[in-house]
C-alpha cells in the first residue's frame, strides 16, 4: 500500500477518504460510549442529570457521524470529478 501511495501518477485524494472515514466513525462511537459511560457514572448522583448525559452522548455521537459522512461523500464527489482536476485552471483566451 505504501508503494501505490507513493507514486505521484496517480491521485492520493480518492485512497484518503476511506481511512479517515472509518477513523472519524471510530470517532463517533468513542464519543457515543464516554457519553453513555459518564451518564451512568452520574446515574449513583442523579438520575435526571445521567438520563441527560447518556441522551448527550449518543446526539454527540450521531451529528458526528453523521458529519464525518457528509464530509466523505462531498470529498469523494470532488475526487471523483472526470475531465480536469480539481483546481485546475481553464484558459479562456484560446
């Protein structure tokens, strides 16, 4: 894998968005879990206070996810653009 990132005949962009997809998902779901961990750890204080944390963590956890999938699939568009290459600049004087 290392061989196929190295070469600069082909793009690096459309080999990127996977791995920092599963590793923003990851993300989420640390997020999702600390949440529901330090909602039940306050559950021994207040149960209200617990409900509160656990319902916060497991929202965190899906507007970030839902973010990361956003992100990836507008990168995936841009990546996957035919013709020119994104940022290329078109001459308009021929």
């Amino acid at each position: 894998m290392i061989a196929a990132l190295s070469t600069l005949d082909t793009p690096l962009g459309p080999k990127l968005v996977r791995p920092f997809y599963i590793a923003g998902s990851a993300l989420a779901l640390l997020l999702a879990g600390i949440g529901l961990l330090s909602g039940v750890a306050a559950m021994t204080t207040s149960a209200t206070i617990g409900l509160f944390l656990i319902a916060l963590g497991g929202l965190l956890g899906v507007t970030v996810f839902l973010g990361v999938r956003i992100v990836a699939e507008a990168a995936t568009i841009v990546f996957s653009r035919p013709g020119r290459p994104a940022g290329s600049v078109v001459s308009r004087t021929a």
